[in-house]
C-alpha cells in the first residue's frame, strides 16, 4: 500500500477553506498516495465529499489523520489535531507561528514534520506555491466587493437621463499584491483611485493600472524597499511626513482600503481617528491588516463598526475565506506543488531533501525538535519541563495510546 496524504475539515469556526480540491486530490493519486478527505471538509467551499470520491479520494473521518504520512490543512493544527498525528507525519499549513512558540514546540514534541507556507521563499520556482499571493490577491479583490457592499453610493460615474452619478474616490493605502488587485478591482468598478506605498518600486505600477501614485518621496522613501522586496519599518519623521499628506487626502475620499504590512512586524497605524472623523458620512474604509494590529485606528477584528461621524470601518477576519470557492482552489495547488517537491517519483514516496531551499526555509519542526533558525524561543520550549511549557502531559502523550478523555475533546472541537 502506498502512503496516505489526509485532508481534513478545518476546525477553526472561521475557516471556509480546504487544503484540497478534486483536481488536487487526483494529482495526489498519481504521485502514488491514497487520499482520504474528512467529510464535509469541502463543503464551505463548494466542493461536495462526491466529488473527491469521484476523483479518488476515500471520504473519511478525523480520526483517519492517525494513518497519515502527510497532513495538508489551511491552518496550523490544534492540540486535539497533533494528538492524533503520528510521529514522522509532514504537516503542512498556513502555520502563523510568530507568537505563538508554544504551539511550535507542540509540534515538534508530536514528533511531525511541520512545514509553514508563508514562509516559502519568493523565488521563481516557487511562485506556484505562494499561499501569501494567492490568497492576498484574492483578499484584495474582496476587500473592493466588501467596501462597495457597504457603500450606499454607486461606484461608476453614470450619466443617465435623470442626472449624473459622481464616481466614487477609492485610496489604497500599502500596493503590495492585496493592493495592486484592489487597485485593479476598483478601477473596473469605476471608481477614481489613487494609492500610496513606502516602496518607490511600486510608483510605476499603480500608474500601470491606471491609477494616481501619492507618497512622500525622500531620501527615507528611496531606500525603504529591502533586499527581499518587503517594507521596512519607517522612522517617526517619516510617519508624520505621511500622515500631513494623506490626511488631507482621506477627508475627500468615499472608500480607503488600507493592506501595508511589515514582515515580523505589526501593521503600522496609517489612519488615525481625526482622519476617520474627516470623513464624510457614508463612507467606507476596509482595514486588511485587522489581523496583525490594524492599520486604522477604531478597526475591530471581525467587526463591521459605524463612527459617531457615520463612516463604515471593516474589519473582517480571514478575508480570502470570504471567497473560500476560489482560495480553495488556488490555496490547493499551492500546497500540492509543495508537496510535489517533496516526494520520490520512482519510489512513490516521502523522500524530504533537507538541503532543499525551500525546505530550509519552512521546515519549523523535524524529528522531535524546533529547526527554524527563528524560533529559538520555541525550541527552548520543546526541552523545558511540561509546567514551564504550559503543558501537563505533553512527553507522555507523544506515543501514548489514546485516552477516552482525548477522544471527547477532539469530539467538542478540541481546544480550538
Ligand atoms: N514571487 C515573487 O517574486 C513575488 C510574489 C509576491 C510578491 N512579491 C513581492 O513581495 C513584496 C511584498 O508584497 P506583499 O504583498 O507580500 O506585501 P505585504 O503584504 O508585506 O505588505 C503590503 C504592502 O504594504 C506596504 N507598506 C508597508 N508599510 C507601509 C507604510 N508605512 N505605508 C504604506 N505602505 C506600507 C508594503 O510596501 C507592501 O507593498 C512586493 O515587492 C511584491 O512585489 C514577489
């Protein structure tokens, strides 16, 4: 029999995407593994149990993740999930491991092989694996839809026979990919749409799109791109600069959608409350960095909040997850053209090269240990006592055969 690739439900309440899709399950097949997908696993994302049957997959239970000699999920496992992997298992996942060591370390002690997606590194080979693009784009381009969504006014400029409709102004703050799909999403749409960014790079592209490119463009600006193509962090000077120019800015506009990011970082605070307050009631500003600290001040994590001044700020977790159909899909290859890097062809099987860049670059657990040079603080954790590591039973629990009081938890969603 060959080896086993699992797919299961996501437990996270939030979660509408899967780890597979039928096309990927039947390219799973001829790499050699047996497929088995949890029921219901698709379903947020359109994709019925019978149509993985049809392309080969077995429809199975949580519990099948037992037998799995490769685990591919949306999001990092729980401790209910690890519990049930066996040593040895790759696990591969959006795994967001930044603050949260412990959960690094649990994973390591689990014994798996745990590699984190977002960090595949930004080379050609591995733009088919690029989770972060192919879900930022996909989250840039719902980002418009949700702030349209809210808009009372329509978009386009409409010339009609009873008077003409102004088109809306549309301000994208941060043009890495989210931002350049919402630029693009919202000129279709018809809006007036300008943008700004730290990196000088992106100057031309926003223009390429038809768009107006705003931003202080010192000599801090020049040199605020890094080596590996991200933002850095800008100095205070520079934030005040910023925030002079597009304060005047965001008074006129109806929608700002807002994505900056900085790696390792929190989002940095682009609108302040006297900037949502400048606003005219009505409008909308969709915040894309909720999740990481925010870039507007008032935002709320999964929260849609109106001003005392009447403008809308969106603040809606797991945005590609809001068009879970096509991330799945796109999500799916990713992760299968990873995996596909990762296996023997001949033999039909795991064979991991550990020298592989890619590898390198995302393997967080391996053999029992934390292996990523950035989680020394988790490592340390995979060798303290249980009590320092916040755990009761962990060592014990690695190999141990399954308590009924483990089953129960992982029944009621475990401690998800
Ligand atoms: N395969 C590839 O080669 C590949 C694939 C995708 C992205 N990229 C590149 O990676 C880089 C990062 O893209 P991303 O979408 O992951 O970015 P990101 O999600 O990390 O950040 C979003 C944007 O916010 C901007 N930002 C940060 N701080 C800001 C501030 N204070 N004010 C305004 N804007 C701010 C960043 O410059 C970035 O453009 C880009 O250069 C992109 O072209 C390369």
């Amino acid at each position: 029999m060959g080896q086993t690739v699992f797919v299961p439900k996501e437990i996270d309440a939030n979660e509408t995407r899967v780890a597979a899709s039928p096309d990927t399950a039947k390219r799973l097949k001829g790499l050699g593994f047996d497929v088995i997908v949890e029921a219901g696993a698709g379903a947020a994302s359109r994709i019925v149990d019978e149509d993985y049957a049809k392309a080969g997959a077995t429809i199975g239970k949580a519990a099948d993740a037992g037998s799995a000699d490769v685990i591919l999920k949306v999001r990092r496992p729980t401790d209910a999930e690890i519990k049930r992997y066996k040593p040895g298992a790759a696990v591969i996942a959006t795994m967001d491991p930044y603050g949260n060591d412990a959960a690094v370390a649990a994973m390591a002690r689990a014994g798996v092989t745990a590699f984190a997606m977002e960090f595949m590194p930004r080379i050609t080979r591995a733009q088919v694996m690029d989770v972060l693009s192919s879900q930022a784009n996909l989250a840039g381009y719902q980002a418009v839809i949700d702030g349209a969504a809210e808009y009372d006014r329509a978009l386009p400029m409409m010339m009609t026979a009873a008077g003409t409709v102004p088109a809306a102004k549309l301000f994208v703050m941060g043009v890495g990919v989210a931002g350049l799909q919402a630029i693009a999403t919202a000129r279709r749409l018809g809006a007036i749409v300008t943008a700004t960014d730290v990196r000088p790079a992106v100057k031309e592209q926003v223009q390429s799109l038809g768009a107006k490119f705003l931003a202080v463009e010192d000599e801090e600006f020049k040199a605020a791109e890094t080596a590996g193509g991200y933002a850095k962090e800008m100095s205070k000077a520079y934030q005040a600069k910023q925030a002079a120019l597009t304060a005047e800015h965001i008074a006129k506009q109806d929608i700002v959608i807002t994505t900056a990011l900085i790696p390792g970082r929190p989002a940095p605070k682009l609108v302040s409350a006297e900037m949502v307050a400048s606003m005219k009631p009505g409008s909308v500003i969709v915040d894309l960095a909720v999740e990481r600290g925010g870039n507007v001040d008032g935002a709320v994590p999964g929260k849609v909040v109106t001003t005392g001044n009447g403008v809308k700020i969106i603040g809606h977790l797991n945005v590609p997850g809001r068009v879970a159909a096509s991330a799945s899909l796109l999500y799916a290859r990713n992760l299968f053209a990873f995996l596909e890097t990762l296996v023997d062809k001949a033999k039909k099987e795991l064979a991991i090269n550990r020298d592989d860049e890619l590898v390198k670059a995302t393997m967080l657990t391996d053999a029992g240990k934390v292996v990523h040079a950035n989680f020394a603080a988790a490592a340390a954790l995979v060798d303290a006592s249980p009590a320092e590591a916040g755990e009761d039973d962990a060592p014990a629990r690695k190999r141990a055969p399954r308590k009924a009081a483990d089953k129960t938890a992982d029944k009621a969603g475990g401690d998800a």
